[in-house]
C-alpha cells in the first residue's frame, strides 16, 4: 500500500516531497518505509486492531526530516492503530493520527517487459548494491522477446535474449525469466568511457540465465552469478 493522505491532530500533514509512507503485509509480517529506514516485523490483527509491538529499524543515516518521518511512521504502527480496508483502499487510525493508503498495484501498476524503456538506477553484486555518477544513465529495451537493445554508459549494444514470462525460481522471486545469447553487437571490453560503468552493466550477460522481477515502474534483473541491474521505467 502507499500513502494517499496523512492528517495529523486533525490537519494534513505534508510529507516530504518525492517521499511516502508504504506498507507490506506478507505472511505474518509486515514491512514499512517512509522514506530513508525500513521497519519490519511480525505482526497480528485483533479484530480491527493492527498488533506489532516486536517491529525492528534499520539504522540508515538520513537527514532530520526524514528521521521524523521514521519515528512518526514507527510511532502509528505500534500504537495499535484501528485498521479499515475497503476495497484497495486502507486506512490506519490512532488519536492523533490519520494515514490513507491505496493499494501498490492500483497507484503504480507494474509496467510491462517487453516495449518499454528502462533507465539504469543501479547495480548488484551479490550483497552490494552500487551506483556510478555519470552524464548520462545506460538504458535498455526489449525489442519482443528475442532481442534487448541499449547503451551500456559507453556503447550501443544487441544482444539476444530469451523471454519466458511467469512466475520462475531463482536468484530473486521473479516475473521472468531470461536467457542471454550471444551479443549482437556492441558490448566493447575495450571502451574507455565510464569503463566501470560499462563492466558493471556488462557482468549481467556474463551467465545465461537471469531473472526478472518488476514492482510498478521498478524493475530487477539479477543472473544466477547475483550480479544485476536495477531501473527505472522511462514514462
């Protein structure tokens, strides 16, 4: 779920701008943001009362702002706040605060595969995640389910690639599953330009196999080494 609208002692309550408050209940646990640390744990509804008195914090360094946003998003959910759900629509409620959520797939729909852009955000490699400044993000693009194209931060690319949609096992939960041929062309182990760039975007077509997983205009791909790439949607 994400946030629609906060009220707090009976005003709204502005977040700060390009952040919301979200929520994910999966079995018997939930997962919280607002905006900088994520705050899990079990948790159990006592009818219409929401129960999570054993929720954890990760202890990423923000600015104050967004601390407060943290504690006032940790302070609600342990307050045993009184739940509503109404079609996608959610509501948590406390004394003195009042948070409207609607349902993820219904705010942000996960974008299709295939036909649409994606912008690099970042890389993975097994447990690190990493981003390089650059001029100009790489992109990428499935061209139907035989060829990805793009720019790898030095070089146009085409590569071959082998689309199985649905639900797959790997690395990661998936929506796809990939299987990279061979390069088409492109792919230059000699560039020059943003070279570490170019090698981490480079070590996803390095193993066959991949696995994809999209989370509205989110997306995921992780080979079965756990190198990957994570990007963004181009609207």
């Amino acid at each position: 779920f994400w946030s629609t609208a906060v009220t707090q002692d009976g005003s709204p309550r502005e977040l700060i701008e390009g952040t919301r408050i979200t929520l994910r209940f999966r079995n018997g646990n939930l997962s919280a943001s607002a905006g900088c640390n994520f705050i899990g744990g079990p948790f159990e509804l006592d009818g219409d009362t929401l129960v999570a008195a054993e929720l954890g914090m990760t202890e990423i360094g923000c600015n104050p702002d967004l601390h407060a946003q943290d504690d006032l998003l940790a302070a609600l959910l342990t307050d045993a706040p009184t739940v509503a759900l109404d079609g996608n629509r959610l509501t948590l409620i406390t004394t003195d605060l009042y948070i409207e959520f609607l349902d993820r797939r219904v705010a942000n729909p996960d974008r299709t595969l295939i036909g649409t852009q994606w912008a690099v955000t970042g890389f993975l490699d097994g447990e690190t995640a990493s981003a390089f400044a650059i001029d100009k993000a790489g992109w990428f693009r499935f061209n139907g389910a035989s060829t990805i194209v793009g720019h790898d931060g030095c070089a146009p690319f085409t590569v071959n690639v082998e689309v199985s949609e649905g639900e797959v096992g790997g690395p990661i939960e998936g929506d796809a599953e990939l299987q990279f041929g061979p390069v088409i062309d492109g792919l230059d182990p000699t560039c020059d330009v943003n070279a570490d760039y170019a090698e981490a975007f480079r070590a996803l077509f390095d193993t066959g196999a991949a696995v994809v997983d999209i989370e509205g205009d989110r997306l995921t791909i992780l080979n079965s080494d756990g190198r990957g790439v994570t990007a963004r949607a181009v609207e």
